[in-house]
C-alpha cells in the first residue's frame, strides 16, 4: 500500500506540473493585454508549434521530449517529498 500511495503523490505531482506548464506557455505566448486561460490544447499546440517551426521534424521529438522530461521532474518530486514527509513519521 505504501509503494502504490508514492505512485499516487508522483502522478498527483505530475498533473500539477501539467497545470504549471500550461499556464506558464499560456502566459509567455499572450501578449499582455489578454487573460490567462487554462487551454490545454491550444497551449500545447503553441509550445509544439514553436518547436517545429524552428527545427521542422525534429521539432516534434525535442518538444516531446522537454515535456516528458519536466513532467518527469515533477514526478520524482513528488516521489521525493512522500519520501521525507512518511520517513519523518
């Protein structure tokens, strides 16, 4: 139970480095006169779109990975901090 509760934190920390990285590329690609808005798929697609357009098809295997790798990140963080927050106790 307590392997299945670190994969819970990890994924539960991935969603939010999801949510952190949609709204920070929707922040950086609006100009300052619009809202922010949660727009996963046009976030998404404005972060790929600037990866192809500047490296064409290997665009698409460098952004992909950027994104795994920093929602990796966020995952073993979250692994991390259920490590130090359950080895206390």
């Amino acid at each position: 139970m307590k392997k299945q509760n670190k994969i819970y934190f990890g994924v539960l920390f991935s969603l939010v480095g999801f949510v952190l990285s949609i709204l920070a590329i929707d922040l950086l690609s609006k100009p300052d006169n619009v809202a922010i808005s949660f727009d996963p798929i046009d976030s998404l697609s404005g972060f790929f779109f600037t990866f192809v357009f500047m490296m064409g098809t290997i665009g698409w295997l460098i952004g992909s990975l950027v994104l795994i790798i920093y929602l990796s990140a966020f995952y073993f963080l979250g692994t991390w901090i259920y490590n130090v927050i359950y080895k206390q106790k």
